[in-house]
C-alpha cells in the first residue's frame, strides 16, 4: 500500500501519464519519508489521527484497492501454483482460506497437505528439511548459542 501511495504521488506530478518500468524503479527507490510524498499524504488524509506512513498510505489508497490487489496476487500464485501439477492432479489440491497471520519467525508461512499415497521423493525432501538444524552449518551455532546461555 506503501509502493501505491508512492505511486500515485508520482504521477501525478509527472507530465506523462504513461508509467514505465523505469517509473516504477523511481517509485520504488523513493523514500518512503520524502518531504513532498509527505506533504501529498498529510494533504489527503481524512483523520488526523492517523500518525504512521503505513496507516496514511492505507487511508490514500483505500483497503478496496489494497484488497483487490491482495487477492489478484493471491489467484495468481495458486494458478502459478497449480501449473506444476500435472492436470488430472488438480482435483487433488485443496487451497485453504488464507490466514493473515505474521509467524514467530517472520518467515512465510505455507502449509500444503497432500491427499493419497506420499511419494517417497517427496518424503525424503521432508525429512532433509526438518533436518536442516542438524547440519554441519548449523552446528556451529549451537555451541555458540549454549556459550551464551550459560554467559547470561
């Protein structure tokens, strides 16, 4: 919502009404405390309640676009999704309502439940992925992670 107030500042102060990929690198790269990106939200909010750039931005923009959007992206990622399964498996994949929800790691968050018999492949990959904090790498971290505790 951020990236669309930004945007809509920058066009309308750009002569030319088309916006180009370069626009939308400029419209990224832009900070989001520009003073007059500042001044064009300030202008245009309707409660002055509203103190933070993402709670000004949301007000500019309006949830309906923002959720719009959302659930575009959202279409398009369980298309994109889909297109990896063969088609007579796509009756198999069940797509859950979405959560928002923010995980304790910050990480995204997916869960896929699979109906039918597990291919041992994919088995095999699920169990190299739990594994991951038993590798070599990570190893090295536990010790220092033990020093620590016991320091503190």
């Amino acid at each position: 919502m951020i990236y669309e107030a930004k945007k809509q500042y920058y066009r309308q102060k750009k002569t030319n009404k088309n916006f180009t990929i370069d626009d939308s690198l400029q419209v990224e790269k832009m900070d989001n405390k520009h003073p007059g990106f500042l001044d064009y939200m300030n202008k245009r909010i309707t409660d002055p309640l509203l103190f933070t750039i993402q709670h000004k931005s949301l007000n500019v923009v309006g949830t309906e676009k923002v959720n719009g959007q959302y659930a575009f992206m959202n279409t398009t990622r369980k298309k994109h999704f889909i297109s990896y399964f063969p088609e007579d498996q796509h009756k198999r994949l069940t797509f859950h309502p979405i959560k928002s929800e923010v995980p304790f790691n910050a990480q995204s968050l997916y869960e896929i439940s699979y109906k039918g018999e597990v291919p041992e492949k994919l088995k095999e990959e699920y169990r190299r992925y739990q594994n991951l904090n038993d590798d070599f790498i990570r190893g090295n971290f536990k010790t220092k992670r033990k020093l620590r505790e016991v320091f503190f």
